[in-house]
C-alpha cells in the first residue's frame, strides 16, 4: 500500500474536508482532479532502513524508518518567520528582527521546530521534525502549546502534554545522511506517516519468505 498526503486549500478544506472526516471509517473511494502532485516520489522511492542501518548509501536519497517516540524536547518548540518574506526572525524577547527585511517585525508567523528522539530495536536518534510533520503528531497548533504555558504551573501541563506521545509509532521519511560525521547530526524530518501495520506485516512476511529469518522489529 502507498500513502498519499493530500492537503486541502481554503473553502475546499472546510467543505469537502468537513464531508471527509465524517465519513472517513466508511472506506469511500476518493476521486479528485485538478491536484498538484507534489513529493510523490520522495515516498515511495525512501529506503526502508533501521536506525542501526542510517548510513550514506550510493544513490538512496531518502530513509524510511519505523521509529517510536522516545523523547520530546521541551525547548525551542517553535520558531517565528517574518510575515513579508517568510524567513526565520530572530526573538529577542521584547522585540524582533529580520535579517532579509532588515527592520524590525511587528507581526510574525509561529511553525513548531521540535527536536525529538526515536527508536527501534536497533538503537536511536535525534530528528527535528517542522511545521505542520510536528502538527501532526503533536495534534495541535503552536498557540495552542502556548496557552498550556501561559496557565499556572504551565511547564508541567506542557511536559504532561508532550509525555502522552511517547510510545506511538510512527513512519518517518528522512534524508539521506552526509557521509561524514553523520553519527552527531540531527536529521530534518521530510515526512511523517502513519502505520500501516498490515504493511509493516506483509514486509516482515515477505522478508521471512526471502531469506529464512525474521527480520528485526521496532521495540
């Protein structure tokens, strides 16, 4: 089975999207036309890998890694960007800057920036996972973590927050690693999938059938 990330715009997200989750156990056959494929390859191309086997490889772009959640960092969740021309700001408290402006910002956007650490049977790493990949996991949005912050004993709320993802599974599609010093690099999650696990089964089967061993899971 391949995954496809569709993403809705404006009043189809809230018309047709609305009609999609109502009906998203009943097993409706989607048809669109008019989309932009984008990263398609990207998916379906990645390398399935366990984190022990991260390494650079001869023509392999991108990994596909089956990781459980081990660890959630609570700093620098988020990051700000400037609303005129979408580059990161720097935050210095009571005010703001960008570099490309070269002014002062009055309005910024917020994205999550959030580092985290994954496993599997074989060990684990650290990876940053952005923008809306984080808003996935985390289901919510950045204000929505900063309200938690903002109550009384806000860091704890925000760590009890945060703790409830740890053990869920998910599939990571990452970039292939520098060939050097790889080992202490934090690697920039692409995209992050949810598991088919009757997937996962049908490669483990296929694995067993190839070679006479099973192969190793995610723990």
């Amino acid at each position: 089975m391949t995954f496809v990330w569709l993403s809705l715009w404006n009043e189809i997200a809230t018309r047709e999207g609305t009609h999609m989750l109502d009906d998203l156990n009943n097993n409706n056959i989607l048809f669109a036309t008019g989309l932009k494929v984008d990263n398609f390859d990207v998916i379906s191309n990645a390398k399935r890998v366990q984190i022990k086997q991260f390494v650079s490889m001869p023509n392999v772009q991108h990994y596909r890694i089956l990781g459980r959640i081990e660890k959630i960092y609570e700093e620098h969740l988020w990051i700000y960007k400037c609303k005129t021309c979408f580059r990161e700001v720097e935050n210095q408290y009571d005010w703001i800057f960008c570099s490309q402006c070269g002014e002062d910002v009055e309005t910024t956007t917020t994205f999550f920036n959030i580092k985290m650490v994954i496993k599997d049977c074989t060990g684990s790493m650290e990876l940053l996972v952005k923008h809306t990949k984080a808003e996935f996991i985390l289901r919510c949005v950045p204000s929505d973590l900063k309200k938690l912050m903002l109550k009384e004993n806000g860091v704890q709320i925000l760590k009890e927050y945060l703790s409830q993802f740890y053990g869920h599974t998910y599939v990571f599609i990452i970039p292939a690693p520098q060939p050097m010093n790889h080992e202490h690099c934090v690697s920039v999650v692409t995209f992050v999938l949810k598991v088919d696990w009757s997937e996962e089964c049908l490669h483990i089967s296929k694995g067993i059938s190839r070679t006479g061993k099973e192969p190793m899971r995610s723990s």
